[in-house]
C-alpha cells in the first residue's frame, strides 16, 4: 500500500494552490492524480501544460483517444484507462474504440491500428522505430508533426502513468464502473 498523500485544496502545498483550484474548475472535483501530483508543484504544472498542448494537437479526437490509451494499456496503468475510458465516453469516441484500445483487439480503422501500432512501437523502443513502421505510419497518411506529437503524448502519460504507480492512485468513484486490468 503507498503513502503518498492525495491532496486537497486544503493540504496542498502553496505552490501548488492556483494548479489544484484549476483542475478543480476544469474537471468539477480534484481527481485523485492531481491531488497527488500536488506534493510536486512543477510535475502537476507541467502535466496540465502538456495535456493543454496534446488535445490542442493536430490530433483529433479518435487519435488523440488512441494515442492515450495506448500507451496506458502498455503501461498498465489502473488509474488512467479507466480515467480515459470515461474522457472518451465523453468527447463522444465510438465505444468499438476505446474497447478495442482496454482489450488490445483490432481497432475498427486501418488509420487508427497505424497509429495504434506506430505509438505502441514506440512506446516500447523508447522512441525508436524502424524505417518500415516510419514508413507505414506516413503511408497512412499521417505527418512527421504528428510522429512528434506522439512524444508530446507520450511525455504527458509517462508523468501520469508513473505516478499512478508509484502512489498506487485510487481510481475516482466517477471513473469505478471502468475498471481495468490487463
């Protein structure tokens, strides 16, 4: 079991303050990563820059979707499938989707599975991928801004995932009902 404190607005620690009241005014409650996140006021910061910067991506939201939960599932992390399960139910993503993302089955689109494979490859080759998935990933019509913007992804997941690890977050009772286990 971890002792890592969850924050309240209350027990935060003063810089991180102004961070916490935001992510209670954009999300309606403090979820319990940001109230972790808390105790470092630079690691909330930057997380909430970060997804700032990848929903703003050239993304849209199906990939930005996909991009998320792969890299959780990979991660196998218990707090943020479920956390975007239900960000995905509601940006309005097809639930064959997100399914296909929590079960690593087929995505329902040739784009989506390049995307899925190529950041999955990545994820796993710390970056690293081979001519061929270079190559299959702009076949599919995708950009070298978007072969970057994966990293953007990817650098906002891993301050998320680890966290959850390291703390071993509870899953908010909103998220509960899309509990996830590999």
């Amino acid at each position: 079991m971890s002792n890592f404190t969850i924050h309240t607005l209350d027990t935060s620690p003063q810089a991180s303050k102004a961070l916490v009241e935001q992510s209670i005014k954009e999300n309606g409650m403090l979820p319990n990563l940001h109230g972790v996140m808390a105790e470092a006021p630079g690691l909330l910061e930057g997380y909430q820059v970060l997804h700032k910067l990848f929903t703003e991506s050239s993304f849209n939201a199906d990939e930005i979707t996909v991009v998320w939960q792969t890299i959780n599932v990979e991660h196998e992390c218990t707090y943020c499938v479920p956390a975007h399960t239900a960000i995905a139910n509601m940006m309005k993503i097809d639930p064959a989707i997100t399914e296909a993302l929590r079960n690593s089955t087929a995505l329902p689109n040739k784009k989506l599975q390049v995307l899925h494979d190529t950041t999955l490859a990545m994820t796993r080759g710390r970056g690293n991928l081979t001519s061929d998935e270079m190559n299959t990933f702009f076949a599919a019509g995708f950009t070298q801004r978007q072969m970057l913007e994966i990293v953007l992804g990817m650098a906002q997941k891993v301050m998320s995932n680890y966290t959850n690890h390291l703390a071993q977050t509870p899953v908010d009772s909103m998220f509960e009902k899309f509990a996830w286990k590999k």
